[in-house]
C-alpha cells in the first residue's frame, strides 16, 4: 500500500469533501481517500503509487484545484 498526501483549495462544506472522495476514490487501485476540509488536505491510499496527474484531473473533475503534493 503507498499513501500520498495533497492540498486541494476551493472546498468548503461537506458536499465539496464528498465530490473530492467519490471523484478521487474512482481512481485504479485507490483504496482509501481522507479529506480534511479545514486544512484542504487530502490523502490518498493506494495499491501502487499514483500519478500526481491523475489525482489532478480527478479533483478538477470534482471542480475544485491540486495545488500542491
């Protein structure tokens, strides 16, 4: 299992907090999405590491922004 932890900015409640999991959680071989909504920080537990790009377009789906990793 590997775990990798990002910053996402744009959410506010928990409908944002949800978006992101289900967004993200769709992701190949993720296991496990933590979202914290007061810091924005969002970790991501997979079967093999993932491409921050994917993360990325899974959160820009869910319409808010990566900003770090």
């Amino acid at each position: 299992m590997s775990a990798s932890s990002f910053t996402v900015t744009g959410m506010t409640c928990g409908h944002c907090v949800s978006s992101v999991t289900e967004e993200v959680g769709g992701l190949p071989g993720v296991s496990k999405v933590d979202v914290d909504l007061t810091t924005g920080l969002v970790t991501v537990t997979s079967a093999a590491p993932l491409d921050e790009a994917q993360i990325r377009t899974a959160v820009e789906a869910a319409g808010y922004q990566l900003t770090s990793a």
